[in-house]
C-alpha cells in the first residue's frame, strides 16, 4: 500500500501533477504574447501606433504616472523631462491585428481541435494523443521565436493552438478515470493550476526574459523558453504515464447481486476493464451528434455553457490586456513579479479551495449541488475585480488577489461537472465541445475591447470595466 492523500494514492496524485506541468507550459506559450506584444509589434511592425514612454526615462525610475496621452505624433515629440523627451510615436502593441492574433486566430484552430482531439481520445490511447499535441505546441512555440513577419506569427499561433487544444479534454478525461468521486473535482483543480501557472509565469518570462535582451534576442528568448519545457514534459508523460481504464460516472450499477446492493443518493461509480461491454468504437460524427443532443436537451449543461461562455469573456478581456493597461496608466509598475505572484498565488488557492468546497458540498447533499459554489464565488469576485481597475499599484493588486481567490473557484468545477453529467463513451467529446463553446464566445468577444476603448474617449479602462467586472456579475 502506498501513502495515501485525500482518498487517493500518491502515483495517483502524480498523473494530475504531470497533466498539470503539461497545461502550464501550453498556457505559458498561450498567454505569452500578451506581455511581448509591444516589443514584438515594435520589430514586425503591427498594430496600433501611438504616443509611448520612452524606455530610457523607464530606466532612470522617471516615469511614475501616464504623460503620454498625446493623440497625434506632433504633440508627442514636443513632451519633455529635463532637457528629454519623455514620449515617442511608435507602436503601442495593442488594435485590431493584436486582438485577432491573441484572440480569433488562436481559438479558430483551438476549439475546433479541441473536440476532434477529444473525439480521438474516446477511442483510442489518450496518453500517446497528448504526448504528440504536446510535440507539436512546443515546436511551434520555438518556431515563433523566429518569426520575422506578422503572418509567420500567426500561422506559429494557429499550430501552437492546434497542439495546446488536446491538453484540456484529453487530460479531463484521463483523471476522471483515475480519481474517485470524492476525490475528482479537486483532482481537476490541481490540473487546472495549470493555467494560472502558465498565466502567472508568462508575466515573469515576458517581462524579464525580453528585459534582459538575451545575445540580442529580446521577446524571442520568451518563445524559446516556452519550448524548452514542454519537450521536457513530452517525454515525462511519454514514460511514465499510462492509460487508465475507463470508468462509468453515473446511474450504472457494478453489482448483480441485488443483496449486495444500497440504496445511495449519488451514483454508483463502476471500473470498466479492459473486457468491458463501453463500445468506444463510435464514429465521430455519431459522437458529435450524441454530445450536441445530450447539451441541447439539459438544461443544467445549457445554462453552465452560457454562464461559463460570459465568465470566460471576462477572464480573457483581462488576460490579453493587463500588460497593456499597465504599460498606459502605470508605466513604471513592476508588472512582471506583482501579475506573477497573484496569478499563481491566487489562482491556485481559489481554485484548489474551489475543488475542496465542491466536494465537501457533493458529500453532504448529492453531486448536483456543485454549481452552488459557482454562483457564490463570482457574486463575490465582481466587486473585486472593479476595485483593479479604480485603485492604483500596489492596492490594486491587493485586489487582484482576493479577486482571483474567488473568481478562480468556477474552472475546476464546472468541468467536473461535466463529465460527471455525460456518458463515458462521450466524455472527452464533451469536455472538448464544451471549450469550443467557451473559446469562441469567451476567446472571441475580447476583440470588442478595442471598440469600447474608443467610446466616449473612456479609453481602456472604461472598456475593461464593462467586459471584466461586467462579465463576473452577468454570469
């Protein structure tokens, strides 16, 4: 018998662990060029030109507030601070070809991949299905590094998007398979630590990477950092992971023997060997069809896909434009250690306490009862997340940790509340359509940050208030 923890063995434990490296390195090379994007539009020239703090008065510690709200380049060039000039006209990293390269041009590959990924991965080995998306995410994100063009970068991101859509539903899967009931939903937090991981990392490696200019490379060594670990990554989950057998998660009973049998409030899980009667060898589009029926028809999946879809918006909204909102308003704030401790930090607690509230919950009053933690959690986080925007450095942060403490609660559990709702056979085609849901609602709507910016000249502070507090309370 090995040591135990939370229900679960310690060789257990470890394939969520490694699922979870895996996402965190695909979400450091998603969420990275959001932190590069100004140097980059700087080099391959795209984007939004507009009055910028000159890096030099950065480096003497001068700029402590935003004095380059110029609107044209004249006035631009004519800003001053002891005989220097303080702002120059270049490009800012920011406007429509930056939102569709964060945003549209990820997600077309990714949600689509995402459900044929996921199609894949309920028929056949899951281990080896994430073991090649894994290759191909961190060849891309080396091949970005040597981007020279806008569009080469775009077609890096579309590959890398196709290798990062696989992590999530083959990964959901996987460890709904391997951990029980009591166990689950924090089982796919710790997976889920992943994204505010890679989130929080890519502020450190942007910012400090491009900073330190490596042999001249400047945001070319963040790209290349990012590759580096997932081959690492690759060839971990290649050796030491191995296929799990499936497991039914609902109604199903294992016992024929009707002696045996106790009446119970939740389901009875039931292990699946390998001589099981689950008919994996669905085509794909029956499988399709059968998910698109099962979401349709429920009204709890419709309603978690639509509050879900919203709550995403928001998180991406802040996602791709934190760096930006910090380079106008606070120029000099140390983005990178401050983004980089409350996305881990918060993250992780909001959502490993996210995964052992629901749980606790589902013990006492059934498996239905997960969304509660849900509606609560975001409630709390709206207010927060507005008070980001209306303090400054370093009390805003202050509330962007107890923001991500409870907005970071919902991803966790409501993915396990998927695939606790869905059949076996179809599980990992659920989880997969289930982000392309989230991706082309949540993953798209941010490009309209860059309309509302302009509105009533409100700037992007007036848009981040409508789209990341105003996202939490629609929910």
């Amino acid at each position: 018998m090995g040591c135990i923890c939370c229900g679960e063995r310690m060789s257990t434990w470890y394939y969520a662990l490694i699922l979870m490296g895996c996402y965190g390195v695909g979400e450091l090379g998603h969420f990275i060029i959001g932190i590069i994007s100004k140097p980059i539009s700087q080099e391959l020239q795209f984007g939004e030109k507009g009055c910028v703090t000159n890096i030099s008065i950065i480096e003497q510690n001068v700029a402590k507030q935003n004095k380059c709200s110029q609107q044209n380049f004249d006035l631009c060039e004519k800003v001053y601070y002891e005989n220097q000039t303080y702002c120059r006209w270049d490009y800012t990293g920011s406007g429509i070809e930056y939102q569709i390269l964060a945003g549209p041009s990820f997600i077309a590959i990714f949600t689509v991949m995402g459900i044929m990924i996921g199609v894949l991965g309920d028929k056949y080995n899951r281990v080896r299905l994430l073991t090649g998306c894994i290759l191909v995410y961190s060849t891309m994100a080396l091949l970005s590094g040597f981007s020279t063009t806008y569009w080469q970068l775009i077609i890096f991101r579309l590959g890398f998007a196709a290798g990062e859509a696989g992590c999530a539903p083959l990964s959901a899967s996987i460890i709904a398979d391997k951990f029980s009931k009591s166990s689950r939903a924090l089982a796919m937090s710790v997976f889920n630590w992943g994204i505010y991981l890679g989130y929080g990392s890519a502020f450190a490696v942007g910012n400090y990477v491009t900073e330190a200019n490596i042999m001249g490379k400047g945001w070319r060594w963040s790209y290349y950092l990012t590759a580096i670990p997932g081959f690492i990554m690759m060839v971990i989950v290649f050796i030491t992971i191995r296929e799990p057998n499936r497991k039914v998660i609902g109604k199903e009973k294992a016992i024929n023997d009707k002696s045996e049998m106790k009446e119970k409030k939740d389901s009875t899980e039931v292990f699946i060997e390998k001589n099981n009667k689950i008919n994996t060898n669905v085509g794909i589009l029956s499988k399709l069809w059968k998910t698109l029926k099962l979401f349709i028809s429920q009204p709890t999946i419709l309603m978690l896909l639509l509050a879900a879809a919203v709550r995403h918006t928001a998180s991406f909204c802040w996602a791709y434009n934190t760096q930006l909102y910090f380079n106008h308003y606070f120029p000099n704030t140390n983005v990178g250690i401050w983004m980089t401790l409350c996305s881990i930090v918060g993250g992780s607690i909001g959502i490993a306490s996210g995964g052992l509230i629901s749980d606790l919950v589902v013990s006492r009053y059934g498996i239905s009862t997960r969304l509660w933690v849900l509606v609560v959690s975001q409630g709390i986080a709206a207010p927060l997340a507005a008070m980001v925007l209306y303090l400054e450095p370093p009390y805003c942060f202050i509330a962007l940790l107890s923001a991500y403490i409870f907005a970071e609660m919902w991803y966790g559990v409501a993915v396990t509340v998927i695939v606790e709702l869905v059949p076996v056979k179809i599980r990992s085609t659920a989880v997969g359509m289930y982000g392309f849901v989230l991706g082309n609602v949540g993953g798209n709507l941010p490009v309209i940050v860059t309309k509302l910016k302009h509105i009533n000249s409100g700037g992007l502070r007036f848009a981040l208030y409508i789209m990341y507090p105003g996202g939490y309370l629609l929910r």
